[in-house]
C-alpha cells in the first residue's frame, strides 16, 4: 500500500474534529516554508488577535504618536 492510500484511509476513519486538525496540519506543512521561521509568531491566533485590538485602538484614536523620543518621555513623566 502507497503511504497517500494508507493516509487516506486513516483519515476516513477520524472523528471530524481530529481530521480538521489533521487538515490544519497539512495546511501547515505546505506553508512553513513560505514564511521564514523567524516570523512564525506573527501568524499565531494570539498575535492575530492582538493587531486587531492594536488597529482597533488607532481607528477609535488610543495611540498618541510621539515627534521624537523627548517628546515620548515628558508625556510618561520619564
């Protein structure tokens, strides 16, 4: 038996909750190495999640920006 058949038949006998990890998986494998490992993090749900609140915060006008360093620190009293 070829190893793509033996796989195939593994996955048909997965309840759908683990063939949707064995997919995640796949989708893994085939994209690692279009993203340099040192970026990896950037693609994780917890970082997703925090450039959302991030792009969030500057739509809703949270983020101050600063004309140099100076600036930055009499603001935080530094």
């Amino acid at each position: 038996m070829q190893i793509k058949e033996a796989a195939k038949e593994m996955i048909d006998t997965l309840p759908s909750a683990e063939t949707k990890e064995v997919l995640d998986f796949i989708c893994f494998i085939k994209t690692r190495k279009a993203i340099e490992f040192d970026q990896l993090y950037f693609w994780s749900k917890k970082w997703q999640v925090e450039i959302k609140e991030s792009e969030k915060a500057i739509e809703e006008g949270e983020v101050r920006k600063f004309k140099n360093v100076s600036e930055m620190r009499g603001h935080f009293g530094d």
